[in-house]
C-alpha cells in the first residue's frame, strides 16, 4: 500500500461534542465525519438518567416524535437542545466537551455526562478582585 500524504492540519479528528450553557448541542468536525452525520436532517434525543447517558438517533423523518433539526456547520453539526437540557436538568453552567460513541446496541451516538471537561473561560475584569 502506498503512503497516504496527511494534509488536514490544524485540526482534531477525534469524534466530540459540546453542550453549552445555552443549551446547544455541538459535534465537531471529527463527529460529522466518522458517524456520516451530514446524510440526515434531524436528529432525536434520549436521556439514560441511571448511566447519566445521552443518545443521538439521526434520521430524515420530519414527522418522529421529538424531532429537532440538525444544522449543518462548516467544522460539525448542531442541535437545539435547551428544552431537553432543562427538562432532564442537566447540571450544564458552562460549555462542557465530551467524547462521542456509537452504542452498539442502539446505534445511537452517545456521550456520557461523567465524561465531560468544562471549557474554562477567562475572568472578565468585572470579576477580578482588587489589589
């Protein structure tokens, strides 16, 4: 087999997501890519509240209860999951990443909420003390 010339750098390829404060649900580029996300338009979620799990089901049906739409970005994928954060009380205060999987089982994407790394933003001005 011939060397393959690697000439995507700058970027990771590993498969993430994030949910931010807001409630957005993101999946990088590396997601997009390895689990085929672009073919679909919508996306359902599901919450495992004894494994602290949340699943992905990608689709093209419109008409499946709960469906929300999957926008396409440049570098991934987002969801508008803020009802969905709030509902299941996620504990989200600031944009947390997380890895994603695909469960054998079920074939949805998963990311595990023990998993997640909070981004950490700096103070603003307002919040630093006084010397």
């Amino acid at each position: 087999m011939a060397f393959i010339r690697f000439t995507q750098s700058g970027r990771s390829f590993a498969a993430k997501a994030s949910i931010s404060r807001t409630g957005m649900l993101s999946l990088n580029d590396g997601a997009r890519r390895r689990f085929g996300i672009d073919r679909f338009k919508y996306c359902v979620l599901y919450y495992d509240p004894d494994t602290r799990r949340v699943g992905m089901e990608f689709t093209d049906d419109a008409e499946a209860e709960g469906v929300r739409k999957v926008r396409l970005r440049k570098t991934g994928a987002d969801v508008a999951a803020r009802s969905f954060v709030d509902f299941f009380d996620l504990g989200i205060r600031e944009t947390t990443a997380f890895p994603v999987e695909r469960d054998e089982g079920t074939g949805y994407l998963v990311i595990d909420l023990a998993q997640g790394t909070e981004r950490v933003t700096r103070a603003s001005p307002e919040s630093a003390t006084d010397n």
